[in-house]
C-alpha cells in the first residue's frame, strides 16, 4: 500500500512543523547544515523537497482528506448512561470507579468546550472557576496547537437541566467519587491517567488514552472519535441558532474556513441529515448565554483546597 493512501500532506506539513518547533524550543534555529550539524534539520530544503513530492503524489492520486463524523449530543448522551450503568456493577476497583467517573466528565468536556481533546487533558482544577450563583464553571485555558503558543481561551458552562449531560454535574461528581476514594484532585491536573500498575499519577491525559476509552466504551465498530465531538458541538450551537461569530469564539477559531468545515453546512442543511435528527432533541439547554468575563471578582476558585460550606442550586 503506497503512503498517500495512508496520511494527508497537510498532517506531514503539521507534524513538519511541531518539529521545527521543537528545535526551535532547544535552540535550534537557522538553516540546517549537515557538515556541521548546525542548524534547525527539520527546515533543511530536503523535508521541503520531500513536502513538495509527497503533496504531488497526494493530488495525482486524488486522494480527498477524511473529515471526522460528528458526535452529536444524542451520542454524548448514549455514552454518558452506559457508562453511569458500568459505574452501579458491584466489586468495581477503586481505579475502575475513578476510571468511570473521569470518563463521563471528560466526554462531556470535550463536547461541550468545543477544545481539542489533547488541550482538554491538560486542564488543571485551579484554573474552574464557580459562577458566583453557582450555575456554571468558568474555565481559563492557555494551550496552543503548537509548542509555543500561548492563545489564552475563556469560556463558561452552564449548568444544563438535562442532567445526564450536565458538564458541571459530572465534573462535580466526579470530583465527590475521587474524594471518596481518598484521592486528592484539587491541585494538579483534573483529568489524570494511570500507570501500567493501575495508580493513578499527576499528569496530563493522554489523547490516545481518551480515544482508547471512547471506542472502548462506545464500540469499535460505531466509528466514533474525540476529534468529532468537536463538529458535534459546533452544529449543536449552529442549529440552536448561535451566530457564526459567536460559535468561532466559543470554540476559539479565528478563520472563518475553519468553522465551516467543521459545521459541514451541506450537510447539517441536509433535511435527511444531521439537522433533522437534532431536530428531534431539546437544544435550547445547549445554547449557552455567556457572561462578561472581565470581572472575574465574584468568582471563587471551584474546588478550593479547603472546603467552603455548601452553596445552594448545586444540583443541575
């Protein structure tokens, strides 16, 4: 199987320039020069070259980019009760319960932030911030595609009245689980993997991991992936009748191309597509009304470390 059935040219173009990044990062700059083995290998003109015949061979075999099918709510919902089933079998493990209750938090994460998965993982709980009333969480992320980049992205979640999917509630629960197990989350990263002897360790959550959760949980053959939950997201709002503009900068897009892509507006205008099925779903609990987020004053931190007395409404 020759290799431009196996990857785009603009994935070999990113992964070209995360390692320019990274050279860059250790001080690595400037033209590459083999004899001395100076400069930065990855912008020598033979990855350009090789950039250039691979984009060649892309186009002479016709060869169309893949766009991921979005994970619709009705998905998030289907995922999110099997997996509060799995959490009521008897003799769980204290890691499988753990395991269990991040899942359903970070599924609900990735959808309802819109961020990719991979910055999702990286959230750490001093950077949730309550809503003075205690009807939502503000999240301050500062993460970027590539090493370097420091775009800071806010944005809220409201509680949503469909608990099932409420993001706040899970996030609560799953807080309230890690506390039972005597494990401390309020300092670190929120979402957390385990080693291969099943302890849980302070450290981002993996990509691969959460993928691997996600189709263990949702069926190999369903075809679903972190990467279309981010297209679900975006119609969601789309359909709930959220402005281009306004669903751009909730998700934290700057090209409007970017956003029509991902909204495959073809597609969601479809009446046999996907706006018919979401349609069929209460979808003004998804619409989200954001707050000034200037005045952060009122707000407190969302899990202290140590523990405030019990707000009223922290239920969804």
């Amino acid at each position: 199987m020759s290799h431009e059935t196996l990857i785009q040219d603009k994935t070999v173009d990113s992964y070209i320039g995360k390692l320019r990044s990274i050279f860059h990062d250790f001080g690595r700059d400037g033209e590459w020069d083999l004899r001395l083995c100076l400069g930065n290998p990855a912008a020598d003109r033979s990855i350009k070259e090789y950039l250039r015949v691979f984009t060649m061979e892309q186009l002479k075999a016709r060869v169309q980019p893949k766009q991921a099918s979005p994970f619709l709510i009705g998905n998030l919902d289907c995922l999110t009760s099997h997996i509060e089933d799995q959490m009521k079998l008897p003799n769980l493990s204290t890691t499988q319960r753990f395991v269990m209750a991040q899942d359903q938090a970070y599924f609900k994460a990735v959808f309802f932030s819109g961020d990719r998965p991979g910055d999702m993982g990286q959230v750490k709980v001093p950077e949730i911030l309550r809503f003075p009333n205690n009807n939502g969480f503000l999240f301050n992320h500062t993460w970027g595609k590539t090493l370097g980049d420091g775009s800071s992205i806010v944005f809220g979640i409201r509680r949503n009245p469909q608990t099932n999917i409420c993001l706040v509630r899970g996030i609560e629960q799953y807080i309230t689980i890690a506390e039972q197990l005597k494990i401390d989350l309020r300092q670190g990263y929120l979402f957390r993997p385990t080693n291969p002897q099943g302890a849980i360790i302070n450290a981002p959550f993996t990509l691969s991991t959460a993928e691997a959760r996600l189709k263990k949980n949702m069926g190999c053959d369903h075809g679903a992936t972190l990467h279309g939950f981010r297209a679900g997201c975006t119609i969601t709002l789309a359909l709930s009748g959220v402005e281009l503009s306004d669903v751009m900068d909730h998700v934290g897009w700057t090209q409007r191309h970017t956003a029509v892509y991902y909204l495959q507006l073809a597609k969601v205008l479809n009446p046999g597509g996907a706006s018919s099925l979401l349609t069929q779903a209460d979808l003004t609990s998804v619409t989200q009304e954001w707050e000034n987020a200037n005045d952060l004053r009122r707000f407190i931190s969302a899990f202290p470390s140590a523990p405030l007395q019990k707000r009223p409404n922290d239920t969804c």
